[in-house]
C-alpha cells in the first residue's frame, strides 16, 4: 500500500507545523535578572498554593523555565538517578504528560498511577499510609486527587516534596503558573517598569474552579500588571466566590468586576482567558454553557486566549488557526515550567544554572 501512495497523499500525512502563539520565551531572559538564591529556597518545599510563592520566586522560575524552553537540547540530565512518583487518581492528559515529559527530559526515571482501582485505595487505604509508602519508593511526588484535603493528607507522613497537581475544586498551582508564564512570553515588557496595563477576561467561576481559583492568587502578585479583571460567569453573584476570597484578592491590589455579558466585553479585552469546567467530588460540572468563544467573536485584532484544557463546546476549533491561539503555547509552555519547578525541588538547580 505504501509504494502506491502518491507526493499528494504523504503530504496530507505529515506532521502539521505548530500554529499556536508565537511565543518568545528568550525575551524573558533580558526582562529578569537572575537570582539563583530565590530558585534554592524551593529544595525540598511542598507546592500547594499559589498564595505560598514570591515575585522573585515566580520570576526565577520563569527565567529558568524560560532557559530551558530556548535551549531544550543543552541540558544534560540533571534529574538523573531521581525517581518521580506521579500519583493521578483523577483523570489527566496535559497535567500528568507534561510533568513526566519534563521529568523524562531531564533524565529522571518515573513510577505513574493512572488508575485508583489498581490501587490500596481500593481496598481502602488512607493518603496518609501511602504517603508513608512512597517516601520509601521516590524522590518528589505530583499528586492529583478529587478531595481537597488529599494533599494535606498525604503530606502529613511525606518526607520528600509533593506537587499538588489538582485537589478537587481547591487549586492547581502549576497550572497559573505556566498561565502566568504564557502571558509575560507574550508581553515581556509587562515586566519592565510603568507597565501599560492590560484587561484580562476570565470566563469561569472563582469559587468552583481550581485553575481560576490558582489563576487569580498568582494574579495577585503582580498587580501592577492588569487595568482591570473581569469575572464573566453566569451565577448568582453570591455564588463567584467563596467567603473570603475575593477580599483577598482586592487587598492584594487587583481591581475585579463581575459581569455576565462576554461578547460586550470581548472587544476592550487583551487577554480572554476561558474555562468551563468544574472537578467537584468524583465528576466534573459545566458552567457557563452560553458563553462560546469562535472565530466571529469580536475579539480585539491583537487579544489572546488562553484556556486549561480540556475544552468543550466553549472553545471552537475555528479559532485553532488564528493569531488569538495562545492555549496550546500554554499548554507547551507548562513542560518548560514543570522542569524548571521539579529541577529545584529535587535540589539540582546548580546543576543547571551556569548554562545560557
Ligand atoms: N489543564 C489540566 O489540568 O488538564 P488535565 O486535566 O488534562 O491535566
């Protein structure tokens, strides 16, 4: 069959190129100056919530991720003889793949769950016994779990770093950080001084969803950057955020407003960054079905989106091919990002640093 394909037919079969963002991960190297000093104090800490990083550490991590991301090759395995624990009780393809791409891409072995039932959870066991377990078994563990208290749980017997990689409806700290990351590759000059601002849309729900909840803490720490942030959601008003939380956020500098009307919006929006779905206990739930971003969206020229993946009907496919399409740099991005976090957590960052 293979001799009787004609130049038409393999050129249909060929890899695609890659349209997504153009993204300049090198101009991050020039905006911020390296402190290794900020990447040492992550040995050996558990990641669990985005209100646990500084500026300077976020920025670090950046700057390697950054490194890695311009020079994938030079990097001669600096996690070898380190063992990854990837431990996904809940359903994944981007968050599990990328972390162990990235631990793979540093020369590091991995031991994966994918299936809880072939597990002792099955039979019972406790987070807290396992965590007792693979403190015998690796040297860092990513952990996604649909309760909340699961990572606390677990960290109560570890004695080597966790990644929380997803814990029910609470956070998912990597997630904002490689959101974070896509935005200063797409503005470095966000991070030069006096700024000009932008207005970010965010299409979800605050108190439900565990990548907006991460996505607006990490926000947080870089005020200055953002004119105004504007929830759209279709709830009742009570139900955006949970108590506290939007306090938090507005003590921290960032002005937030809360409208139902996204097509209103889109045109003064910079960046649109959209999600639609909720892990709540063992399944998940859609919100904001009548919001649907496509190619006829009165988007801005020049407007971004970004997007967690998976996507629904939220999300239309006719947008893969234009210049809006930031999502799936975002989604490359977190490889770079979650190489750079596990290279200091598994304390190899000297390993790594003296390299251009
Ligand atoms: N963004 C994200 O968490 O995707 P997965 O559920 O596929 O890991």
């Amino acid at each position: 069959m293979v001799d009787q394909m004609k130049d038409e037919d393999l050129v249909f079969s060929r890899v695609k190129p890659d349209v997504c963002g153009d993204a300049h991960p090198k101009a991050l190297l020039k905006t911020i100056q390296e402190d290794g000093d900020a990447l040492k104090k992550l040995a050996n800490q558990h990641i669990i919530t985005c209100d646990q990083f500084d500026r300077q550490t976020i920025l670090q991590l950046f700057r390697l991720a950054s490194k890695y991301e311009s020079n994938p090759k030079r990097y001669n395995n600096p996690l070898q003889g380190k063992i990854l624990i990837s431990a996904f009780y809940e359903p994944s393809t981007r968050t599990r793949l990328s972390f162990e791409s990235a631990w793979h891409r540093l020369g590091g072995d991995i031991m994966s769950i994918t299936d809880r039932s072939t597990t002792g959870i099955a039979k019972g066991e406790s987070l807290s016994d396992i965590g007792e377990m693979f403190n015998n078994y690796g040297d860092c563990v990513v952990l996604r779990e649909s309760n909340e208290d699961s990572v606390k749980e677990m960290t109560s017997t570890l004695r080597i770093p966790i990644i929380n990689a997803g814990n029910g409806t609470d956070e998912h700290p990597t997630q904002a950080m490689a959101d974070l990351y896509t935005i200063f590759k797409w503005r470095p000059e966000l991070l030069l001084d006096n700024p000009k601002k932008i207005r970010i849309g965010v299409v979800g729900v605050p108190s439900y969803m565990r990548t907006v909840r991460s996505l607006l803490k990490i926000f947080a720490h870089f005020p200055e950057i953002f004119e105004e942030i504007v929830i759209i959601h279709d709830q009742e008003e009570d139900k955006i955020f949970t108590e506290g939380q939007r306090e938090q956020l507005e003590k921290a500098g960032l002005k937030l407003r809360l409208t139902n009307r996204l097509n209103k919006e889109l045109p003064e929006l910079d960046v649109v960054y959209i999600n639609a779905i909720a892990w709540v206990d063992n399944g998940f739930e859609s919100h904001g079905e009548k919001f649907v971003l496509n190619a006829q969206s009165p988007l801005k020229d020049d407007a971004i989106i970004l997007h967690p993946l998976a996507r629904g009907d939220e999300l239309a496919t006719d947008l893969d091919g234009t210049p809006h399409n930031w999502y799936f740099s975002q989604a490359r991005g977190a490889v770079f990002l979650r190489m750079a976090l596990l290279t200091c957590m598994v304390e190899r960052t000297e390993m790594v640093m003296d390299v251009i």
